[in-house]
C-alpha cells in the first residue's frame, strides 16, 4: 500500500461505522446513473414522457443485467425523461444530497453531452444545470464539486470531436475529458486525435479501461491517451508488467465494487481484486458508477466490499486518501480534505 501514516486498527463489527464516517472523495460515478426511479417518474410526468414501466418497482426489478450492454440499453432509456435544464441540476443535487450524507467532500462527476444532443437537446442545457448545481455544492452540502466529459466509445472520433466543439463555449465549466459507453470492440487508440486535441486545450484526462476488457486497453489509455486516471482497471491483475507500472506510477484506478459484481466482472464480492491491488501498491479508489441501478452509493461499495473481503482500517484509510490524492483538486483544498480525514481516524472509537 501507499507510504501513508499508519492508522490504529479497528475492531472488524466497528468498521462499518468507520467507512460511513471517514471523509472521502468520489471520482467515478456517471451523474445520468444516480438516476432514481422516484426521479425518473417525476421527471417523466413533468415532462410528459411515456415510460414502459407501470411502476417504479417495476423499473428496479428490471435491474438485473449480464453484462455491460444490457446495463447500457435500460440505462439510456432512462435519459429520456431529461428534458430541461432545471432537470439536469435537480439530478445533481439529488446526488449531491446522498454524497453530502456519506460524507464525500469532493466528487469530480461524469456525464456525458451525446447522448442528449441524440435525443434533441441542446449541449449548453445540460452543462448548464449541472455545472449550475455544482456551484450551489459548497454552500447546500459542504461539497466541492466539479464535471468530467465522456465521450461515448461506441460512436466515431468525428462524432467526439464534435461533442468537445460543442463544449467549448463552457470550457470553464468542465474540468476534465473521459470515454465511457461499451468497452469490448471500441479500444482506447480509436480516440488518439481527439484527447491529443483535449489535452492541447488544458483538459485533465481520464478514461475507462480494462473493465470487461483486456490489459491491452489499459496500456493503450496510458501510452496513446496520455490519461493521469484509468477509470476501472481491474483487469490489470491479469498483467504482472502492467500492475508493476501502475504501482511504479502511482496511477490511480476508480474501482466501482458493486458495479463489477452487477454487471458480473466478477460473481462474488469475495472474489473482488481491489485488496490485491491495494496490497501491490496500486492507487485504487472506491466509487459508485452508476448507484441507482448498481445497489448502492459509496458507503454502500465501502461497507459491501470490506465486509466481503475482511478488509482494515489502514486499507479504508489508503482508499480514502487516494481518493483525494488522485482527484483534480487545488492542493490547498486537498491538505484541508486531508486534515479532516486524518482527524477522523485519530478521534475514532
């Protein structure tokens, strides 16, 4: 694990309450994906949008996937109740609300523009209400809070270089540039043009990689698109020069726990890598993704997680500072997120 202070151990029925309590940052977690089905069916009567589903109950219990594609295909029938820019900022303060009760302090949100230019609306709406939201973070729930754009991997490079002009006239709004949407078939390489254009610009890049796919993603997200984050990155436990580079780099990776056990990147949490790669140095973080349709906000990855893997506080206190280490955060804002965290471990019975 990282050369961070030693904490003092915590009795295992006490752990839980450590994991709800430390402070944290949350890096990996798509703003379309905390979608709530209570949400979505008011968003849809405020809009006049027909759903398929008679209730909301109904639309949860179709929450079961087999993979990433079939999450993907009920995960953008739901976007369509999102119509206005007041519905893009009341699903990020609905988010922020539940960051704010498991104690995040920064989150550093995906979403992505295609998918709704898709469906008729325009690039400034959506960025508007969410950026609108994140402004209102510090002062309605004591977060900082900023936006990462996703391309979508399975449209072209053309249609990404479009999506970025798009943005441009809200370059301030936007910290970072990412690449979401089915992995399998559609390798990083194939956006080399469009993040060397966003990096031209000053964007901080990210991207997903060696979710469902092989390490060689991960290893074309590093050396063709230059990112500083490798959103999942599970799969490099299959590559021992690659888990040796991840370690040697410190390159973070935001693992999503419940989301691999959803969409079955592994079946079992017990099987889950994410103490491996604690244990081999890397800089994993743990996030929710997609928490509407995965089972659970952060805490619920956190406290899931340890309690499969028989995890310690000095592995919860690793993942909650790599959390911060890792986001885009001033470094003044970080020590101070730091102090808080520290604080806690130090006054935790």
């Amino acid at each position: 694990m990282a050369t961070y202070p030693t904490v003092k151990s915590v009795a295992a029925d006490r752990m839980p309450a450590l994991l709800r309590a430390m402070p944290k940052a949350e890096l990996h977690m798509h703003i379309e994906g905390s979608l709530e089905p209570e949400l979505m069916f008011a968003l849809a009567k405020r809009n006049n949008v027909p759903l398929r589903f008679p209730s909301e109950q109904a639309l949860r219990d179709a929450y079961v996937f087999n993979n990433l594609q079939e999450f993907l295909d009920i995960y953008h029938e739901g976007t369509m109740v999102l119509k206005s820019e007041q519905d893009f900022y009341d699903m990020t303060c609905a988010y922020l609300a539940r960051a704010q009760a498991d104690n995040v302090l920064h989150t550093e949100i995906f979403f992505d523009t295609q998918t709704h230019t898709g469906h008729g609306l325009s690039a400034d709406v959506v960025i508007n209400g969410l950026y609108r939201a994140c402004a209102d973070a510090p002062a309605k729930f004591g977060i900082t809070a900023s936006l990462i754009l996703c391309f979508l991997r399975h449209l072209s490079e053309e249609e990404a270089f479009e999506c970025l002009e798009q943005a441009l006239p809200l370059r301030d709004k936007i910290v970072g540039i990412g690449l979401a949407s089915s992995e399998v078939g559609h390798p990083p390489e194939k956006f080399a043009k469009v993040y060397a254009r966003a990096k031209q610009l000053g964007f901080r890049l990210v991207a997903h990689a060696g979710e469902e796919a092989p390490p060689a993603y991960i290893w074309s997200a590093l050396d063709v698109l230059k990112v500083e984050r490798i959103d999942h990155g599970v799969q490099a436990i299959h590559d021992a020069a690659l888990m040796q580079r991840l370690a040697k780099d410190k390159m973070p990776l935001t693992v999503c726990p419940l989301s691999n056990l959803k969409l079955r990147v592994f079946p079992t949490l017990k099987q889950h890598n994410i103490g491996t790669m604690l244990d081999a140095g890397i800089m994993a973080t743990v996030n929710s993704d997609d928490p509407a349709y995965f089972g659970g906000y952060i805490n619920e990855n956190f406290t899931q997680t340890f309690a499969a893997l028989g995890l310690t506080a000095q592995h919860a206190y690793t993942l909650a500072r790599n959390s911060f280490e890792a986001s885009f955060i001033d470094a003044s804002v970080r020590a101070r997120y730091v102090d808080r965290l520290d604080a806690t471990f130090a006054n935790f019975t």
